[in-house]
C-alpha cells in the first residue's frame, strides 16, 4: 500500500492560514498547553539525584520517576485520540490540562516512593489526552501550507514548557527543597490550561465518529501497512529515546568530580530548552521549503555529533554537545510529527497516537536503560548508547528518500518568513 489518503479536498479558505487572527490564538492556546504539558512531565528530571538521595534509590529506579510517567503516557495514547474521535478535541484537552495540573500537586503530599510512583502513574494518563489530540486539532484545522509552522510553535511551547519545568524545580531544590519546586510547577499549569481553554477555538472540521472496536482496529491496520508511517514511528522512539536518555542523567555527571556543580547550576543547564523555541519552527518552516527528507537526516546528524562531544572532559564541550544534541532533537521531531500528519489522511488522530505511543516509549525504554549503562560504564556508557540510536535513526533518515512523494506534496510551499522570526 502506497499512502494512506491524505486530507480530504475542502476549500482552501475554510482552513486557519498563517497570519490571520485564528492562527495566533491556535498557537497562542497551544503554545500554553504544550508549556503545561512537559513541564508537567518533565519537571522531575534534574530532581533525579535528589531522588537518589532521599529515597535511597539508585539510578535506574530514580529515572522511573519519569520513565513510568512516559510509558504510561504512550500506552494511554492509543485510546486517547480514538476517545477524541467520539467526544471532541477541545474537551479532552482541557480535560487533560486541568487534572494533569492537579495530579502533580497532589504528587509532593505523596509519602513514599510507592505512592509517588503511582501518582506518576496517573499523571501519565491524564496528560494522554493533549498531545495526541493537539496533533490531531492541527492537522485538521491549519492549511497545508501552514502546518508545518503551526505544528513547530506548538513544539515550541513544549520546548519553554520542558525547560521551565526542570529550571524551576532545580533552582528552587536549592533555595527550598524538591517538593516547592514540583508545588510551583503544578501552579503554573493550572493557570495555563485555564488561558487554553479560554483562547482556542472550538474545531471546525471535527466530525464525531462512534467508539467502534472494529473500526479501531481496521485503522489502526491501515496505518501500519503504510509504507513511510511505521518507519516515522521509529524515529520518534529513537528520537525521544536519545534526547531523553542524555538529560537524564547529566545531572549526575556534573554533580560529581571534576565538575561538582550545584544543583540549582544543573538545573539552569536546562535553560538549553530554549534552543528548541527556535529550531522547532524554524526547522519546521525550512522542511516545507526544501522538503522533509532534506532535512530529517541532517537533525539526526547534528543529534550525533552532539553525542560525541560530551564525551570530552571541557565542560564547555560537554555543553556544546547538549546543545547540538537539543537543537537536533526539536528540529527533527518538528519534521516527523508534521509528516505524519501529512501521511495519515482521514487517520490523523490513530496515526498521531501511535506515533506518540513509539515517541514516548522510547523516553521511557531507552531512559530506563541509559541508567543501566550509567551504573555499567559510567557517562561513557550513555553517550556510546544513545550516540547508537542516532546513528540508527539517521541511517532510517536517510531510506525515508525512496519514498513516493504524497500527491498533495506539490501545494504551493508557504511564504518566506524571517529567519527564526514568530509570527
């Protein structure tokens, strides 16, 4: 089977274009999601040594503070776009937001590490109702010519989300302790999903469809015999799986000798996130000028070579890496995601579930098995593990090539915009 259909042919002018109103408030509302979203999931990350410390817990078992979240979060996802079939888009993102926001707040009044774990747990499948569905609320509602950036903003916000996630609970472990910050963080999501539900538009392209078990699977069966969509499934695995593997556990390489850095030092480090505000977008602008397979396998290029040079012993090097390493990350997942959307066709909501599946069940595999090959080889060990899932990804980069274009592929590409520039 070639492709899947792509969107269904409409009027170009019943879709949001780049520039109009409708178009900041989408990005604007996503922007807050996504911001709420991964600092919600990711604000444990540098507070894995101190789990260490509190818990008495080693490496591996630490990082199930998130990798438990990640997993279940995938799992989840597979129901969460087919259950946004029958409801809607908008209320399963709110939804999602609000108790996602309230889990993690009741997570610090949690006493052990059992209890902990399992509010984790839950949050994975709270926060299941937005990515997916977001994905899929953009795909539906943004012109062709216009996906590619709106789906890099919305990257974006994921981006500031992650970073401010981890920044605040790592500052504030300094000056407070671990549960202030992850307190403060659930704070700010509240807030942000109260700005999302107010500002996003309700779909004008939604169509209910019933929760039917066969129909599922009948998608579902489509979606993997499609030629180019499995193969992106893999590289948000392999994407996730490398860029969460390395921020897992540099805490632990630059809290120890030769670096002894403090805890609120590592957790400005994250303020790399940042970089992604830039190359999501404009990343993803740059694939609907040139092309996508152009540009997927030079992201994954930049993801190894940034491995590389954490291995080396300056700590400006190490840095150097890390940034490589996150500009790759945002760029490529900027393209897949996109792709996939573009792939998909009348399957938009099964195909993006899936490929969220892949992409957070590499964070969650891969970021549990990078702690086995801390404890084995030390930083060594990690940087040879994930330096191999780069290379795996871009060697699949670079056989995305043989693919047919998609018929739709010959749309008028979008109108240039200023470098990195938002709109």
């Amino acid at each position: 089977m070639s492709s899947i259909t792509a969107r269904e042919p409409q009027s170009a002018s019943d879709f949001v274009h780049h520039g109009t109103p409708a178009f900041h408030r989408i990005n604007l509302a996503l922007f807050a999601a996504g911001f709420a979203t991964f600092g919600l999931l990711y604000c444990v990350q540098p507070l894995l040594p101190e789990f260490s410390r509190d818990y008495g817990v080693n490496e591996a078992v630490s990082a199930l503070s998130l990798s438990l979240t990640t997993g279940v979060l995938g799992f989840a996802m597979l129901f969460a776009g087919a259950i946004s079939d029958a409801v809607g888009r908008k209320p399963i993102m709110v939804g999602s937001l609000l108790s996602s926001a309230l889990l993690t707040l009741a997570s610090v009044l949690m006493p052990n590490w059992t209890s902990f774990l399992i509010v984790r747990g839950l949050l994975g499948i709270a926060l299941s109702g937005l990515p997916a569905v977001a994905m899929t609320y953009l795909a539906e509602e943004m012109d062709i010519a216009s996906i590619g950036l709106g789906m890099g903003l919305y990257i974006s916000g994921n981006a500031i989300g992650g970073m401010s996630g981890r920044l605040i609970t790592g500052v504030l472990t300094d000056f407070a302790t671990w549960r202030v910050g992850v307190m403060v963080v659930a704070v700010v999501g509240i807030g942000c999903a109260l700005v999302f539900w107010r500002l996003l538009p309700p779909s004008r392209h939604f169509v209910a469809q019933p929760l039917r078990l066969r129909a599922l699977t009948e998608r579902f069966g489509v979606i993997v015999h499609d030629r180019g969509l499995p193969w992106l499934f893999a590289e948000g695995f392999l994407l996730l799986g490398a860029f969460v593997t390395i921020y897992n556990y540099i805490g632990y390489r630059l809290l120890a000798p030769p670096y002894n850095l403090s805890q609120a030092v590592v957790g400005a480090i994250f303020a790399i996130y940042l970089i992604g505000t830039f190359s999501s977008p404009w990343v993803g602008h740059l694939a609907g000028k040139l092309g996508r397979r152009k540009v997927l396998w030079s992201m994954l290029a930049l993801m190894l070579i940034g491995t590389a040079l954490t291995v080396l012993m300056p700590l400006w090097a190490v840095l150097l890496g890390v940034v490589a390493l996150t500009f790759g990350f945002f760029g490529g997942h900027s393209v897949v995601s996109s792709w996939v959307g573009r792939r998909a066709g009348a399957a938009k909501a099964h195909a993006s579930s899936l490929y969220l599946f892949c992409y957070y069940l590499g964070s969650s595999i891969a970021g549990a098995c990078g702690g086995l090959c801390y404890a084995a080889d030390g930083w060594n060990g990690v940087a040879w593990f994930v330096g191999a899932m780069a290379l795996v990804g871009l060697v699949i980069a670079l056989g995305l090539y043989r693919l047919p274009p998609l018929p739709q592929n010959t749309a008028t590409p979008p109108t240039p915009m200023s470098r990195g520039a938002m709109p």
